[in-house]
C-alpha cells in the first residue's frame, strides 16, 4: 500500500508539473487579459483574472464563462497554464472568460469554495452591463477538483444550503452549459486508481471535509454531483484520460449513466492514453476546438432567442398556485427495481429513470403487508394498532364513522382544500374507494374499470377481483394440477399472455395508464390530485408475451435458503410462513413441477417490467404536459411479496421482503436528482408529508411524519423507527439497521440488516441484544385496538394451526 501511494504520488507529480507552470505574462495576440479583480467580500485575497476579446463589436453581449483550478480542493492557481490556455482559447473565439481563484484553507473549504464559485456568476451578472456580457449566456468549465466544483455549480443552482447569495442579494447563480475535465463526480464512489488508470476496489479518502463517509454520509452525498443530476440540468461535456491515475475514470462514466438516464444532455468523450491534469491543448492532441464548438452550441445558438416560457401559468400564478399532485400506487411491488437491488435481472428502465429525477427512500415499510389494511392505513394516516383495521373491509366500513370521526382520508382533505381529485385503477383495495357511499367525497372524477368476459374469468375458478384478471391461458396452475381443494392459491399463477388472452386486448394497467396520461394533457384551472392506481405486479403473474423475452429462463435461479432457514423461526411465524393450501404453500409450489418455483419468479419479473413501462407512459405524459414543473410525483407500493423467501408466498408477514416498499418523491424546488435516502420511514409519512408540501392545514389526527425534513437534507432522521403489524397482536419493528418481530405469544425474532440484509440469523436469544430489544419493543403499543368490530379477542387460523400441530406433536418437516 505505501508502495502504491509513493508511486501515485509520483505520477501526479510528473503529470501536474506542465499544467501547474505559471502562464506566460503576455497575453497571446486577439487576447485582452485584467488580473486580480476583487468578486468577494472585502478583504479576501482570492481574486479573479478577466480574458476579453482584444477587439469587439460595440454593443454586442458576449457569452461568458467561468473557470474553476483543480488542486483537490487545498491548493492551485487561477494563474497557471491549464486555466491560462482555457481562458484565451474562450477569449479568442469570443468569449469573456474569468478565472477564479476560492477559499482553500482547511477547515473553510465546504461549502466555502463552491459559494466562491457561484459568486464568480453572479458578478459576471452583477458587472454584466459593464462587461458587455449577456447574463443569459454564462457557462462554467473545471478541472480535477475544479471539474468537481463547476459540475456542482452547474446542478446546484437556487439550492438554498448551497447556494448562499448573501454577498449578491436576489442574483442567480444559474449557468446554460458546463464542461467538466477529469472531475470527481461521486465522492461516495471515487476508488483509489492503479499505475494504469484501471480503478481498484478501494475506496479514496478525501480531504474536502474531515468526516469520513461512514461518519457523514450525507455530507459525501450531498457534495457529490451525481447526486443533484436531473432531466433539466445544464449540457455537460466531460472530457477525462483513460490512464488517468488519479480520478477514476469511473466516475466520468458513472456521471454520464446518470447524466443519460434522467434524460439530460450529456456528452463523454474519453481521452485514449491521457493521464491527469491537462491543459486542453497538449503535445498528444488539442481539444479546443471540441469545447468552443460545445458552448457555442449551447450559449452562443441561444443569441438574440427569446427564452422559452417553462409553464403554462405566468409568474403570479405559479407563485400563488399550489403545486399539483401525480399519486402513483403499485400493487405488491416489492424492491424488485434496479435502484433498490431486489434481484440481479430485473429490467426496470423507466423507473431507473424516475428515481434519477428526486428522493427515492430505500428502507421504507408498510404498517401491514397486506392490501386492505396498508392502503386504509395510508390514505387515513393511521395506524391498524389505532384503527383495529387489519383485514377486513366489511368491517372498516362498519366503523368507518367510529374510526375517522371528523378526520378525513387523504383524497377527500385535498378536495375540500380546493384540488381537484382524480383516481384510476386500484388506490384503496377494492379500487378507488372502499366505502361505495363515500366516492364521490374522495373523488371528483373516476376512470374506467375493467370488463372481464365469462370465458376469461372462467381460467381464474372464481378468483375474486376482475382488475386481477386475465389468468394464464391455461387456467391456475394450482388447481389444475392438485384440484379443487387448491382454489385459495389461484393467485399463485403464472404465464405469458396474447392480445387474445386480455379483455379487448388490454391489460387492465394499459387502461389505467392511457386514461392518466389523457388527464395529463387537459387543461385543469385548479390544482389537481391524480391518483393512478397500477394493478400489476400482484398476482396472477401474468403479463403481456414481450415482457416475458425480456428474461431468459435458464438465468433465472431461486433464492438461496440456508438449510436451516427455519430452524430459528418461532411457531408463530412458522404458521405464518405456511400459507393457506393444504400441506402449505412452499410445499404446493415445489412439488407442482421441479421449474414452477423459477417460472413464478419468471412471472413476477415480467409483471415488474409490464407495469415499469406504464409508468412510464405516465411519467412522459407529464414531462410532455404544461404540469411538468409544478407537479410533485409520489409513487410507492402497498407491500412487498415474498417469491419463496422464508419458504413464504405470499405478503402477509412480519419479514423484510413483505414489508420493504419503494418510497419516492420528487418535489420541483425541493429534492435533488438521484438523491437516495437510507433512513427507516413509514408509508404513514406520506400523508402528513403531501399536506406540508402543498401548504395545507394541518391534519392533527395523522399518525406519521413529514418527510421534508429528509428530502430538504439526508443527514436529518424520522423521530421513531417504524411500526408494523400482522393480524392482532403481532408486530415488527425497524429501524435504520435491525428488525425486531414480537408475536403475541412472546416469541422473539432480531436480524442486524447490516450484516444479515436477507435475515437469516436470528439474534433475539442472544443476551447481549437484550437492552437493543428493550429499546425496539418500547415502541410496540401494549394495548393495540382489538379488529374492527370485535369486542373480545378470540384465536385466529393462526393459532389454530399451531393448536393443531401441537396436537400432531410436530410441524411440516419443510418447516422444521
């Protein structure tokens, strides 16, 4: 290792040598050069140097850029070769150009230098009459640690943490176009490099701030430009050598992915053999030309244009209308998305671009992993340990005036706050309301439903639900094979599907997704609230045949279990795992055929990429909308789905994989591009979160928290962990790193997610988790409400099957 670092030392040594010599003194000839200009307060030593035109025409504005030294942030020049050769190359072509130098010193540097950086645009702005520079037409262009900081002014713009414009009060420090030389782009990501220029698995260290990423994780976060990439960032040109052995060229790469994947203009162009910190025209090549024509085309293509209106509403308007509100529900989508690393094969390309757009939150849960009970317990913005809401929908209707008293669900708050509501598809379990005499207070318009023939329903045997439909072509699988007795696991089905197969030749989510997008392009004079409501991926797993190519079989494997998966579970969670069929769930799907655990697998992937893409279709119809920049997009799941984890099939448990939902906000003004949030929340939050961010009154009642503390800063917290139940009595409890499960007879289990994500160690019998199980449990109610409508609690199915294995004096053996 000392070894490595004396040779990397070495090779920045000879490499920054050229680009580190002090410039010439004369400028070139066509070349007018002003140094040490004061931009910052006074007494500052940093200056700026000012490359013009020798010659210009009277009254024309310029384009202007700035340019940002390298030197890791602890040292460099404005003065010296690199900045020198940029700043006359931009000069001669046409530009005014300035070269600044930025606050070095340790423990000033962050977020000081890049407050240096964008105060170098705002005097451009400020002095722009006297200059004769157009302050539309400002670009910024960095090397190394330059590279960093103008990609950081370029994506950070308005950003209020970031953005201090005390020195130039009410001036923009936004750009039109950044070039980026061999800049670090993730500092979370950056890797130590080899002699080669091939990235190492190790991490490097830095020393823009003291704390390390573990110990300040979302100040690594926040300072990287990955993380601020949206759609609408500037064009960025990235130039970087492939034997660059000191920043990786990696990170070009990885900035360009992300840079592309949210839609953004974005230009990579790797340097064959070039190592780091060089100027743009070297002995081996000359790359002026190459950033000329790029901000000519970006800056100066822009002379003389009117600038294009970005919204539908004038300025007065905008400021007075409060945002609208895209809802997105997904039905029993679990973390089965590239972003969140649910499975190694699942092809999710039009989420990937989305969360790239806000705030996705990794580790968000239910409050129940079942449908009726989580989606009630959303959009009420109260707990089933409140409610006694935990199954069943007759009886919520039952107690709905008992329960919710003057509080109101979520879409009916909105609407009697002046939105207009609308709703497609599946938002409460039984489709946009669950409580018929109650619609029209929740809604004011509803999409279609789905017609389901008497020929299609009849491969379903009476499975309840037609927005579920169609079934594979040859019936469920289930019953075909073991008979009637196996109708309760119909929904464990699978199949590809024909146009023929699907009510005139849609699935129900292609029906969803055209009637959102249509709502999209009309013109609404009041905010709205748009809740689209995806069926897909709950079960049947059928999809549309293409979405089923997208995957080869033989790739797909089943989930590794430990031999004695099952051995530290408790007998509770033992009759939860079961399932409903006879001889239990796991035990059906593995006996049916030696390939109908993967072809199941198979089925869930395609039904993830089939309604990926109707996202998408939604999704592209608001960027495609006047709403595109005043609309706040939220989408999220009911639950997760266990795919044979635990040996379980279904939601409906205490484990990760039930719980575990994708969470994601993107707020116009508020949430960073790619931004990605660790810390436990609840599905309970998105209400209190929707109501702070749309300026309404608060609703007292809410149980959850508002998440715009997080999505304004990452390093912040949610004041609790997360509580979550299944049926009475039993309940989970997650924090950032541990899930602790109490069943209600007592029964413990405890799983350190840091270590074991997939929980197969059990910990609860260990004695040194004692005082970390006290601390989970005290947030466990010692009273929760008894279900809806029951006076006394009475065993449910699941003591009963315990009651019966004791009585046969064992469980399953694949239980065991």
């Amino acid at each position: 290792m000392k070894h490595l670092v004396i040779t990397t030392l070495l090779l920045l040594f000879c490499q920054v040598r050229h680009w580190a010599r002090e410039a010439p003194v004369e400028p070139p000839a066509g070349v007018s050069i002003r140094r040490d200009i004061n931009f910052l307060a006074k007494g500052r030593e940093e200056k700026l140097d000012l490359y013009e035109p020798a010659t210009r025409e009277p009254k024309r504005l310029l384009p202007a850029v700035v340019i940002i030294h390298g030197g890791g942030w602890v040292r460099g020049d404005k003065g010296r070769l690199r900045e020198y050769v940029t700043g006359t190359s931009l000069a001669k072509a046409g530009y005014v150009a300035v070269s600044i130098n930025y606050e070095t010193r340790a423990g000033h540097r962050w977020p000081n230098n890049l407050h240096d950086c964008k105060n170098a645009v705002r005097w451009l702005r400020k002095n722009s009459e006297r200059l004769g520079v157009d302050p539309e037409r400002i670009g910024v262009i960095g090397g190394s640690a330059g590279g960093h900081l103008a990609l950081m002014v370029a994506y950070t713009s308005g950003q209020a943490e970031l953005s201090s414009d005390a020195l130039y009060p009410g001036i923009s420090d936004e750009v039109g176009a950044c070039v980026n030389l061999y800049g670090i782009t993730n500092l979370q990501t950056r890797k130590e490099v080899k002699e080669d220029g091939t990235p190492s698995t190790e991490l490097k260290s830095h020393r823009l701030f003291p704390e390390s990423r573990e110990e300040a994780p979302g100040k690594w976060a926040l300072a990287s430009p990955v993380t601020h990439v949206h759609a609408k960032v500037p064009p960025t040109l990235t130039l970087h050598g492939t034997a660059d052995p000191v920043v990786d060229r990696d990170q070009a790469k990885e900035l360009h992915q992300a840079l592309t994947r949210a839609g953004a203009d974005s230009t990579l162009r790797l340097i064959d053999g070039a190592k780091h910190a060089w100027p743009l025209k070297t002995k081996s090549f000359d790359l002026t030309g190459e950033v000329v024509t790029f901000f000519d085309k970006h800056l100066k293509a822009s002379e003389g244009q009117e600038q294009p209106s970005e919204a539908k509403f004038s300025s007065k308007e905008k400021t007075e209308r409060r945002p609208n509100v895209l809802f997105i529900a997904v039905d029993d989508l679990n973390d089965w998305q590239t972003d969140l690393g649910g499975h190694p094969l699942v092809k999710t390309p039009h989420l990937d671009r989305l969360f790239g757009q806000g705030e996705l939150f990794t580790n968000a849960h239910c409050s129940q992993a079942v449908c009726t009970a989580s989606r009630n317990s959303l959009l009420s913005g109260l707990h089933p340990t409140t409610t006694g809401w935990y199954r069943s929908t007759k009886a919520m209707r039952e107690s709905y005036a008992e329960v919710m008293g003057e509080h109101q669900m979520l879409p009916q708050y909105f609407r009697e706050n002046g939105y207009r509501t609308m709703a497609v598809g599946k938002l409460f379990h039984q489709g946009v309301s669950d409580y018929r005499e109650r619609t029209d207070d929740f809604w004011d318009e509803t999409g279609p439903g789905y017609k389901v023939s008497g020929r299609l329903l009849a491969r379903g045997d009476g499975y309840g639900g037609r927005r579920f439909y169609p079934f594979p072509k040859e019936g469920a699988q289930m019953s075909r094979h073991y008979g009637k007795s196996h109708e309760d696991g119909n929904s464990l089905a699978c199949g590809p599907l024909d146009r023929e197969d699907m009510p005139g030749g849609q699935m129900y989510d292609e029906i969803i997704a055209e009637w959102a997008s249509g709502k999209l392009m009309e013109e609404h004079q009041e905010p709205f609230f748009l809740a689209v409501g995806f069926v897909r991926p709950h079960a049947p797993f059928t999809a549309p045949r293409p979405f089923y190519e997208q995957y080869d079989f033989e790739q797909i494997e089943e989930p590794f279990l430990p031999r004695d998966e099952m051995s530290d579970i408790p007998i509770l969670g033992k009759s939860i795992a079961y399932g409903r069929l006879p001889g239990g769930d796991h035990h059906a799907v593995i006996n049916l055929s030696e390939t109908y655990w993967r072809e199941m697998i198979h089925g869930y992937l395609a039904s993830v990429s089939f309604v990926d893409a109707q996202i998408g279709k939604v999704i592209a119809a608001l960027e495609e909308s006047p709403y595109r920049e005043d609309t706040i997009v939220v989408l999220w799941s009911d639950h997760g789905q266990h795919l044979g984890e635990k040996k379980h099939w279904r939601k409906q448990s205490l484990w990760e994989e039930a719980t575990r939902v994708p969470l994601f906000f993107k707020v116009p003004g508020v949430t960073a591009a790619g931004g990605r949030n660790h810390e436990a929340v609840s599905l309970l939050d998105i209400y209190p979160t929707l109501v702070e961010l749309c300026d309404l009154p608060p609703a007292p009642k809410l149980e959850g928290y508002s998440l715009v503390p997080l999505l304004q800063d990452r390093a912040e917290s949610r004041p609790r962990p997360i509580l979550m139940s299944w049926y009475y009595g039993n309940h989970a409890v997650r924090s950032r790193d541990w899930r602790y499960i109490r069943y209600r007879d007592g029964s413990e289990e405890l799983y350190n997610h840091r270590e074991d994500p997939d929980e197969f160690r059990n910990l609860a019998q260990r004695p040194e988790y004692a005082k970390l199980k006290s601390e989970l449990g005290r947030w466990i109610p010692e009273e929760p409400a008894l279900p809806a409508g029951m006076q006394q609690w009475k065993p449910d199915k699941l003591d009963r099957r315990v009651s019966e294995w004791e009585e046969a004096g064992a469980v399953p053996d694949w239980l065991k």
